[in-house]
C-alpha cells in the first residue's frame, strides 16, 4: 500500500484529550480490563473462498468480527473478509464454540460486511456480548485499543491513538481491492494480518471504527469510519437491503490550498458558503467513468460546492443524499472551469452495477464486469469478465485472467445474459470466436478462437440472494446441440495458444521408408485443456501426426497430446486449414492415439488441400494388424 498525504488538522484540543484520556477513568473503568469485557464479543473468522470471483481467487484465510447484535446473531467484520463470491465461513467464540455464518450482506464499495450466525447454536447458556458502534466518540488524539486476531492468534491487543480523521481512502495496488468515496482514520498500531474486521473500541468498550488495513512495512494502520455501516445495520436488522446510489463518479478529499490551485478563489467561495475556517477541505471529482450517470455532467477536477440545499459536504453527507436518490436526479452545485453552475445528474442503483451471478463452464467462471475492476482503468462498465479462464477454455494466452467479453462470433455481450444467449445457440462442434480487453487497459484487444470441450459438464449458472447472502444454483443448457464443423483457416484466424513444439510427433518404425515424401501426411495437432483431468495440468499443447485413413479421417499421433479427456482438440493441414478433432482411441500400453476428424469439412473450402493430403500406409503384420 502506498499511503497518501492528506491535510495535518491540527493536535487535539485539550478538552478532546481529556474525554480520550480521562472519561473512562471517571466512571471507574481501566484499560487493563477492557479484555475480560470484551473477550466474549470478539470472535475468530475462517474463510474459504471456493470460485474465482471479481478480483478474489480460491483461497483460506483468517481474520476477525465482533459481534453488534447479541440477539438476531449478527457479525460485523470487513467487506475483504467476506468476499464477494461463494465461500465458506465459520466463527469460533473464546471458548472454542463454533458456529457457522451465513454472509448476509457486504457493501459494493465499502469495507465493511455481516455475517449472522444463530444463537441457539451456542451452548451452556452462553451468550456474547454485543460492542455497541458509537461512530460520534470518535476523536483526533484519542487513546484506542485493537482487540482481535492478530496472526491467527487469539485477542491479541493493540493500543494507539487516532491521528488523522480526515484521510482519503488507502490504495492496497491494482490488483486488491480498494475502497473509495469515504474518509478513513489514521493511527500507528502494530496490528497486521488476522486482525481485518477487529474493533477499534475507546475505554469504554464502545467501536468507534472498524479496522480495516496497513501499510506494508510500517506502523500506519487504517480505520474505516462507522456512520455507514450505522446505517447499513438499521436495515440488515430487518432483513432488507439499504438502498445504495452511484453516480459511477470518484470522489476525493482536497485542500483549500488545492482547491485554490484548481481555481477557487476563496472570497468566491465564501460568498457561495465555503468558508475555509469551518473545514479543513472540500471534495473535488477525482475520476468518472465513461457511460455513466456523471459522464459529460461532471468533469475531473472539478468542486463540489453544494448537494441539494447543504453546503460543503463531506463523504458521509453527500452519499447519505444520493442513496436517498436513487432512480431520480440529484442536484449538485460545483466550480467547474472557473465558473460556478448547478447540474442535474441521475442516481443509478448501486446494485445494478454489482455482480451477483456467474457461469460456470468447464473450469471456466465469468460474471459482468464490476465497478471494482472498472474503476482502475476508468473503464465503461460493460462486458464479461473472466475471473478464470478455465485453461485451454476462454483463455487468450496474451492476455490471460484480467480479460473482459466483448463480443461472441460477431455478437455484443454487454452482460453476463447476452453472453448466454449466444452460447445457447452454439452447436457443440462450432469455434467460438471471443473478441476481448484487458480490463486493465481497454485498448489492448484480441481476438482468439475456442471450442466447446468435448468431455465437459453442463454449465451451471450461480446466483446470490441479495436478501440472505446464500448462492444457488441452476443449470446451463448452452453449447449442448451437435452441429456441423467448420473449418476454421489456419493463417491467424485460430492461432495456436502456445508455439509449436518439435516433441510429440508419432513415430512409426520404418515410415520414411515406406513412402517417398511425409509432408503431405503430416498434420499439426493443438491440444487445449478445458480443466484439470486424470493427472494432467498442462493448459494447450501442440504436436504433430499423420493421416492414416483419408476416407474416414483417421489421424495418428502420440498419447501425450490427449491424456486429458476434456482437450479441445484441432487438426490443421499444410498451415491452411485448421478442422476439429475428437479422440478415437488411446492404446492402454503403447504412446500411441487415433484422432477422427470430418474430411467433409475439407470439402467445404475454396482450397484444394483435400487433393493434396495423402495418407500414410501402416506396416501391417501377418495376421493383418497395425504394427507398430
């Protein structure tokens, strides 16, 4: 993580300090028992994430919630914990109890999740404690306390004061998550992995921030404030999802220094309001992304200076206004380019833009592009992402996982259901051809070639209840029909996904004797796994054979090039036609394989390749059988 410099608001007043310093020792509390108050509330999460989804792989981890409702069961931890797609969670309590947590709600932007666990399974009459969230004791100097599971191990305490209120939201790098559009407190603490989702409490035992993060390498530790996840838990007590808004808009926190470099002159915005005594800053539009509500209202740099009838508003204020919007316009008064105007811009479902589905084909898994993913390049939020290309399948060696669906033989797929709708009327032998970006620079595109597996599971399509957290699942009945193949020109149209290997050519002992010239026999062979299979992990291959039987579009080749029964496997002939292949047979004690292929396909090409191929005659023994 790469901290960012923020605005220094000054030390803590004297009052302040004594409320952190000197409040609980009024009302007899000391540090030294916050433990022994707390211990019941704090609990250790074991994750298991089981798919690759937006940008969270397969992977187990640990880390920290607290309990914030005794009675209903529920879980306050952070958005990282819970991840976005399937995955398996248990809590375990001081005293080893385990319960299982059902993921009810994570924020789309935001850090911050919860879990709910039912409290009859907790025996011996035990029951937690509930930290009550107090987001308003929050104070730059005050004396706090991180209570969780630092490196896995067991209410580990980490003291420290608040610094900073008033920070932009860390930046973890490219490829984490990141969240935005909200301050974050600042403090030096000695917390680091396990201890995501551990309460910051003050002397009281009460949290007034949720601990999110550090910056590898130092001290600096990174608070998520609570005003939101305040008004998140209203509604996940009820079973219902709080209305969340977007403008797709990027919003930072600058300056009056800054924003004077922008252009504000400060008597012109103290006659709009903008008093620069009364805030340590204003927020400026820092990205927009193109397609969305703010796109060609709002440009970058420019000032917020009102929302609605209030002046000057910080994150929480200006966000509590659009949730309240959304489905209608939202008013903003902004300094833009040396002018002050007010514009109309359009709140969109938050929800709208988030992914709670995903097809899985093969070892294959692709959802719509997220704003997460969106938001690093300044990208249009259209498209399927591949979170995993499921090896040989949906997979361009060139840009690999990171690729995002634009297109599907000729057809838009904006979305994950387009996408389906052309795959329904794929036949089984038909090339798939993919156009693609890379997410992370739209201008890098590609276009590659695939084939449906031959060994291959129905698809299966997984959805999550936004209402329970759980995924269920449904069949995908796509790319099942049999069709006609067509053959496909070799000359780039389907480009091998790795190069040409000179190992795994078939040999046959004395075949160069047999015939005068090989290089109208001989085929090349691609090979591309669609997953993991009978031992073999190699994603695409390449190697070579020959044509034993023209009529019936026989082709020997060497065993190694089809020991995983799901390989998409393709012939191409003289470097001009590339025709689809299944295996035929696999002999169970030499390295030898048949592929067949349909030599009507040869037939159906402008080229006369079918009248130069020959094949190559077998050495037969004297009871008529191929030797070998």
């Amino acid at each position: 993580m790469s901290p960012m410099t923020v605005e220094d608001t000054g030390p803590p007043s004297s009052t302040d300090s004594a409320a952190a310093g000197t409040g609980g020792e009024k009302l007899g509390i000391r540090w030294d028992t916050l433990q022994d108050r707390l211990r019941s509330s704090v609990v250790s999460i074991s994750i298991c994430h089981c798919f690759h989804f937006d940008q969270e792989g397969v992977h187990r981890s640990n880390a920290t919630g607290f309990v914030v409702d005794a009675e209903q069961g529920i879980i306050l931890s952070n958005r990282h914990v819970m991840t976005t797609g399937p995955s398996f969670h248990k809590a375990t309590f001081f005293n080893n109890q385990e319960v299982l947590l059902q993921p009810t709600y994570y924020d789309p932007i935001h850090d911050f999740s919860f879990f709910r666990y039912d409290p009859a399974d907790l025996q011996n009459s035990f029951v937690p404690r509930e930290i009550k969230l107090a987001p308003e004791k929050a104070r730059s100097g005050m004396e706090f306390r991180i209570v969780g599971n630092n490196s896995n191990e067991k209410m580990s305490v980490h003291q420290g004061e608040l610094s900073q209120l008033d920070r932009n939201a860390p930046n973890y790098g490219a490829k984490s998550y990141n969240d935005f559009n909200t301050f974050y407190y600042q403090a030096s603490s000695t917390s680091h992995g396990g201890s995501s989702g551990s309460p910051v409490v003050d002397i009281e035992g009460n949290a007034v921030a949720l601990n999110a993060g550090n910056s590898g390498g130092t001290c600096a530790s990174f608070f998520l404030p609570l005003e939101r996840i305040v008004y998140a838990l209203e509604y996940v007590r009820r079973w219902e999802i709080p209305p969340r808004g977007t403008l797709q808009a990027v919003f930072t926190h600058i300056t009056h220094v800054q924003a004077a470099h922008l252009g504000l002159d400060p008597e012109a915005a103290a006659r709009e309001g903008v008093l620069a005594d009364a805030t340590t800053g204003v927020l400026s539009v820092n990205k927009i992304l193109p397609g969305g509500p703010a796109d060609g209202k709002l440009q970058v740099g420019d000032i917020i200076i009102g929302v609605e009838s209030k002046l000057n508003p910080a994150f929480t204020e200006l966000f509590e206004i659009i949730d309240a919007r959304v489905g209608s316009p939202v008013s903003l008064r902004i300094y833009s380019h040396g002018e002050f105007k007010t514009v109309d811009v359009d709140v969109m479902d938050l929800y709208d833009i988030t992914p709670s589905q995903f097809l899985r084909i093969g070892d294959a898994v692709l959802h719509n592009l997220s704003l997460q993913l969106a938001y690093y390049s300044s990208a249009r939020i259209t498209g399927v992402y591949i979170a995993k290309g499921g090896r040989g399948f949906f997979k361009c060696s060139d840009l690999g996982r990171r690729n995002v669906i634009q297109a599907v033989n000729g057809t838009p797929t904006p979305d994950l259901r387009a996408l389906m709708n052309v795959l329904q009327d794929v036949g089984r032998d038909d090339p798939i051809v993919v156009k693609v970006f890379d997410h992370r620079d739209p201008r890098d595109e590609a276009v590659f070639v695939t084939r449906v597996p031959p060994v291959c599971a129905p698809g299966q399509v997984y959805t999550r209840s936004k209402v329970t957290g759980f995924w269920s699942r449904e069949p995908f009945m796509g790319m099942t029909k049999r069709a006609d193949a067509a053959p496909v020109l070799a000359n780039g149209v389907e480009p091998s996904l790795v190069a040409p290997s000179a190992t795994g050519e078939a040999v046959v002992d004395a075949a160069a004797g047999l015939i005068q010239s090989i290089e109208y026999a001989a085929v090349s062979i691609s090979s591309n796994s669609a997953c993991p299979a009978s031992g073999q992990y190699t994603v695409a291959d390449t190697g070579n054979g020959f044509i034993v039987c023209k009529q019936r579009g026989i082709v020997l080749c060497s065993s190694r090039l089809v020991r995983n029964p799901t390989s998409i496997l393709s012939v191409a002939f003289l470097g001009l036609v590339s025709v689809p292949a299944t295996l035929a047979f696999v002999h169970p004690l030499y390295p030898v394989a048949f592929l067949k292929y349909d030599p009507a396909c040869l037939h159906r090409t402008d080229s006369d390749v079918d009248g130069q191929l020959v094949e190559l005659a077998l050495p037969l023994s004297d009871d008529g059988a191929a030797r070998l």
